[in-house]
C-alpha cells in the first residue's frame, strides 16, 4: 500500500481477498479478515466506530 499523505491518495492491491479497508478521519485502516468467521462494522454518527471480528474455525 502507498500512501501520499500530500493529496491524500492511497494505491491499494486489489489482489489481496483477505484484506478490508477502513477509512476513518483521513486515515486508512488495513484490518485483515479471518479464514472463517465475520467482521462486523459499527458505525457511531455516520462514521466507523469499530470493527467486531468473530472467529471461527472450519473442521
């Protein structure tokens, strides 16, 4: 990932499958997903307040 902070641009691999991006207050979150399992966002006014991960495990 390269960042230009100056025009406040990011390149991300659009490749990657496992990977989520957040953007909150101008900052850019990588938040890697699991295997098997959920990723919750909860927002808080409009905006991103957290991400819940639950795990899980395929047998």
């Amino acid at each position: 990932m390269a960042v230009n902070i100056d025009k406040m641009t990011a390149e991300i691999d659009l490749m990657k499958n496992n990977i989520l991006y957040v953007i909150k207050d101008g900052q850019l979150i990588e938040q890697e997903l699991p295997a098997y399992g959920e990723t919750v966002i909860v927002t808080l006014g409009g905006k991103v307040d957290r991400l819940e991960t639950t795990v899980k495990r395929k047998v």
